[in-house]
C-alpha cells in the first residue's frame, strides 16, 4: 500500500513524502529514506518494492530544493552559505517531522525505526540521526564530513562554482569551514552512539572524497561499521541493499543471523554459483582423470 502524504514543518513548510505500508496486517518496523542531491522522494521507489517484500514500512521525503519543493533558481549546494545552512536545518527537521508522522501511524512500531541515506541523504542523514533520538539503527552510503574538505575536492557538478565564489569574495576554508560547522556532520555523528551505525563508501569517490567518507566513520561510535569497494560514487548497489537488510533485521527486528541465513552469503551464492559449479566440474574431471590413471597403471602392474 503506497500513497502520497503531506505534513506541515517550520517555516511553513508543507512536506511530500512517499509512504509504504506492507499489505498483510500488522505493526511494521519502518525506515527513513532521504534521496541524493538533484533527485526526490520518487528515487526510492525500487527501494520501496524490495521493503515492502521483506516486512519494512517506508517514508521518503523531498529535501528542500528538491522534488516538489523545487524553486526556480534555487539550489541547496549554492554560493548563498546562510541558504545552504538554512536549508540543510531545515530539511533535517523536516526528516524528525517524518518520525512525528510515523508516531501516529497505527501500522508503525515506533520503536523499530531505522533510517537510510544516500550521498547528499546520508550527509544530512550524518545530522539527523545525531539529533533524533527515535532512529534506532542507521545505514549511510557515500556519505561524508568535513565541509570545507568537500567543498575544496568534491568534483560534483554543482561545487566548481562555489569554489570560484570563495575565491573571488576571498573566503579561506578556514573561514569557510566556521561558516558550515552548523551543518557538518562531523560535529553530530558522535551522538548517534550507542545505536549502531554502518557505512558504504567507494574507495576512490571523486563525488564525496572518500577522506571525507573515512573521517565520517572515525568521528562516529560504536557500534559501527564500514565497508568499502573499490568504486568511485557508483557502488554495487544490489550488494549494498542486501548488507542493508541484513543490518536492519539484526537491529530492528533483533534478529541474529548466522552467516547462511543472511542475504549476502545468498547473493555471493547466486553471484559467484558458476564459478562455484565449474570449480566442482573441475574437481570432478580431475579425480576421474586421477581414478582413470591409477586404475591403468595398477593394471599395468599386474595388480588388477
């Protein structure tokens, strides 16, 4: 059951969202979902599919700027820092607004939420999740802090003109770092402990460097955990999902999982299967190919 909601924010903000309720009967542990910079709520669609099938409610919001929220010649990465901070504030507390949502949901157990962020979600994600105590375990992908840092290295589309901004208004990092410390997620992920927390960064991340994504996971507790691939922005996504629900069921449906139960060693199974069978192939040719031998020069001998 998927329908299109709305709920009022600050600032007189009216809010879309995108909310997913599993079709059996029943109280649903739910997850929390913001989308990249440049996309909307609509980008979690697949993702609703794969929840719906596996027992989680879901909530996507449009951030500010985005989506439905669209303003002409408004963006949230900009050379307007005090708007870029603003907004950033603004869609995290659009986000808490979600879970007041879910709270008078009687589908939702309040208790099992969880919250998932993709690159410019799991930056505001690293804020949110550190101000909002009802997220109980949170999965950040391509994600990041340092602002200055991204600011200075990020290859985004949407950077080099900020970065020609600073250099014209001669604005340092330094200065400018000050000027986003509201906003850096380094200063909240901190406070996300002792809930548990997993990472999925790309180890050659041009986007959102990967130091940032690196410092990111040091200034977070535990329990936390990171994987990294050998990517750049684009991770395997199919494997993430499932690292993704496998972390999730441990945590929101407090599940443990032994290794063959998990979705990853399912997927690694289907992934590498015709490695697996050709191996065995081998194996099988090569004993009967030893078997044959052996067989030949016992009767040579005399043996049999």
């Amino acid at each position: 059951r998927l329908y299109k909601v709305y709920f009022d924010s600050i600032n007189m903000e009216r809010i879309p969202a995108l909310f997913m309720i599993p079709k059996s009967e029943g109280r649903y542990p739910c997850i929390v979902f913001l989308h990249g910079y440049g996309g909307s709520k609509e980008d979690s669609l697949s993702l609703i599919d794969v929840a719906a099938a596996e027992g989680y409610a879901f909530i996507a919001i449009d951030a500010e700027y985005h989506g439905e929220r669209r303003e002409e010649g408004k963006m949230l990465y900009s050379t307007d820092i005090e708007d870029t901070v603003r907004g950033f504030i603004q869609t995290v507390i659009d986000l808490r607004r979600a879970v007041d949502y879910l709270e008078t949901r009687p589908e939702i157990d309040a208790e099992r939420i969880g919250y998932v962020g993709g690159s410019m979600g799991g930056i505001i994600g690293a804020i949110f999740i550190g101000v909002e105590p009802r997220i109980k375990a949170a999965a950040l992908i391509v994600a990041g802090g340092n602002m200055s840092l991204m600011v200075r290295e990020s290859e985004h589309p949407a950077i080099p003109p900020i970065r020609r901004y600073l250099e014209e208004q001669g604005i340092t990092y330094d200065e400018l770092q000050r000027m986003l410390d509201p906003i850096d997620p380094l200063n909240f992920i901190g406070r996300f402990s002792p809930r548990p927390v997993v990472f999925h960064l790309g180890s050659y991340d041009r986007i959102v460097p990967a130091e940032a994504g690196r410092q990111l996971y040091l200034h977070a507790g535990e329990p936390k955990k990171v994987y990294w691939y050998d990517t750049g922005h684009n991770l395997p996504m199919e494997l993430v999902a499932v690292r993704i629900l496998d972390f999730m069921d441990e945590n929101l449906k407090d599940r443990t999982l032994m290794f063959y139960e998990k979705r990853e060693f399912r997927y690694m199974l289907y992934i590498y299967s015709p490695y697996i069978a050709l191996a065995i192939l081998a194996s099988i040719v090569a004993v009967a190919v030893w078997y044959c031998g052996r067989r030949y020069t016992l009767k040579r001998s005399g043996f049999i």
